[in-house]
C-alpha cells in the first residue's frame, strides 16, 4: 500500500484572514496620511504667504514707505525681496494670487481641492494680517 503525502499549506480561511487584516489596517494607515499630507500642505501655505508679505513690507521700508505695485518689484530689485514667483502659480496643492493696489496688497492661497489638497483659503493683507 503507497502512502500519500500531504504538502503543508495555508487554508483559504486562513488566507482570508490575513487579507482582512491587511486591509484593515489600509483603510486606517491611508485617510491619516491623507491628514498629514493636508497638514503639510496648510503650514507650506502659510508659510509662503508670510514670506510674500515680508518681501512686501521690506520692500516699504527700503522705499520710503510705498508699497511696491507689481510682483516683478519684488524679485527684479537688488537685491530681491523675494527669490520665488509664487504668484499665479500652482505649489503643493494650493494656488497662489498676488493682487497689489496703490499703498496695499493682498496675497490670496486656495486649495486646489478643499479636503484634499489642502484645508480652507488663506490670505494675508497689507501688514501682514493673516486670515484662515
């Protein structure tokens, strides 16, 4: 009489189970990453601003206390107040706009997707007033 032999192997039960737990932890690990990314995104954001509105406020100061009227006064000087063109631009997840008028500006950062890419709108005005 032959004897059969029998190869170890995992169960479909068991396999099954394993996938649910891989899973599991997917859908906890992902929407916490998606968080931080936004979180990331948010103080970038901020922080971009801020540094326009420095460049802003340096450039009033280096003239005499007038405000510069267009974006290029601020990166053509020498030297620069600002060495990026954020303005109009696209940058981790938010849309900078720069809008200058006579004695003020105003620095405007959208999301491109609210809840995505980044939280709410943030602006800063003229001295440097951040709103959320």
């Amino acid at each position: 009489m032959k004897r059969i032999k029998y190869h170890k192997a995992f169960t479909l039960i068991e396999i099954t189970i394993v996938v649910a737990v891989i899973v599991l932890l997917v859908a906890i690990v992902i929407p916490n990453l998606l968080k931080t990314r936004m979180s990331a995104n948010d103080s970038l954001a901020k922080a971009r601003l801020g540094e326009l509105s420095t460049a802003a406020e340096s450039y009033r100061a280096a003239h005499e206390g007038v405000y510069p009227e267009s974006f290029s006064s601020l990166t053509e000087g020498n030297p620069a107040f600002v060495n990026s063109a954020y303005c109009n631009k696209t940058l981790s997840g938010f849309t900078f706009a720069c809008t200058f008028s006579t004695g003020n500006y105003t620095f405007t950062a959208t999301p491109i997707t609210v809840g995505a890419s980044g939280t709410t709108t943030y602006t800063i005005l003229t001295g440097g007033v951040m709103t959320p």
